[in-house]
C-alpha cells in the first residue's frame, strides 16, 4: 500500500535522524529543541504556543508513534488524518524553536497522504517537485 510505504519510510527517517542526534549530542533531540526566543504564526495565539510549547516532549514522542500507526493502518483514512495532524503539531513545535525549514516537504506530504492512494502520489509527486525547484530558483537568484 502506497500510504504505509512512506508512513514507514519516513518512521525510518525519523528514527535514523534521532539516533544521530542522540549520538553525535547525547541530548534527544526535543531537549535540543530550546530556546529563550520561540517564534509564532501570525495566525497562532500566544496561549496556543505556550500550550504546545508545554507539550513539545509529548509531542516530539507522539511523532514515530503516529508514523508506525500509519505504517501498520494507513489504509484507513481516519489514521492518515491523525498522523497529518501529528506531524503539523511536530513541524510548528519544532520549526517554533529553531526556526528551521527543512521539514516542510514531509509536512506537506503527510498532508498529501490523507488523500486516496491515486491522488496522494500524484500530491506527494507535486510535493517533491515544489520543493527542488524553490530551492533551486532561490539559490540562482541569491547567488
């Protein structure tokens, strides 16, 4: 099935990228993720982000949790939906704290999985494509 292949590819990902932090820090990486500054959307409260800011363990924890789910029953609709939200609460808690980007395509492709199979590769295609080409047009036009 197309949905657990990349549940548990990304799980991979997560799991391997982790271990690194683990290793090369010997901090986990929700512990790294801290900072005096913590920066919101616009469109989020500021009791919303001390919420999820109190909760970043849970949720950095809840992340493979919700990806071994999606490996294991990402054939139901309702656990792609579940684990779309858990990433999204993942990515704002942590891009949050760091400020980082990197993680926007697994953002949008865990968006693009809650789909049917034959519309979620062709979203998750979009997805990919999206991203190398607004990497590479930005670094033509910085330098």
């Amino acid at each position: 099935h197309a949905h657990a292949s990349w549940y548990a590819l990304q799980l991979s990902a997560v799991l391997l990228w982790w271990a690194l932090i683990k290793r090369m820090t010997g901090r986990h990486l929700y512990s790294l993720c801290s900072s005096s500054v913590i920066t919101r959307p616009s469109w989020l409260s500021r009791e919303a982000l001390t919420l999820l800011v109190s909760h970043k363990r849970q949720i950095f924890l809840a992340l493979p949790a919700a990806l071994a789910a999606g490996a294991f029953a990402g054939q139901h609709a309702l656990v792609r939906l579940l684990v779309a939200l858990v990433v999204s609460l993942y990515h704002l808690s942590e891009s949050s704290h760091t400020n980082r980007h990197g993680e926007y395509p697994v953002l949008y492709t865990a968006w693009a999985m809650v789909l049917p199979a034959s519309f979620a590769h062709a979203a998750s295609m979009g997805v990919a494509i999206h991203f190398v080409l607004s990497c590479g047009i930005a670094k033509c036009m910085v330098g």
